[in-house]
C-alpha cells in the first residue's frame, strides 16, 4: 500500500501528460531551446568587442 500511495501523483502525473501531448498543440521544448541558444550565439557574435592586438611583435 505504500508503493501505491507514493508513487500515485507519479502515475498520475504522466497519465495526464501524455493525455495532453496527444491531444492539444505542444511545443517541442528541445527544438524551441536550440533555437534560442542558436539565436544567443549569434547575437553574442555580431555584438562582441574586437579583440585587441598587442604591437609587439
């Protein structure tokens, strides 16, 4: 009884979560993250400051 009773909002958790992947709209929240680390990166790369050169040499 007390397997049941602790995993029981476990069960039910997925129950209803593949209840709602099935029926309703979801994003995919890995292609939504790459995007938005692919757009940081790029934005990194155009606003970066220069790199300095030493005239040492």
């Amino acid at each position: 009884m007390g397997f049941i009773r602790s995993s029981f909002s476990f069960i039910a958790g997925s129950v209803f979560g593949i209840y709602v992947a099935q029926n309703y709209n979801v994003p995919n929240i890995r292609k939504l993250a790459n995007t938005g680390l692919a757009m940081a990166k790029h934005i990194e790369e155009n606003y970066r400051k220069p790199k300095k050169r030493d005239d040492d040499d």
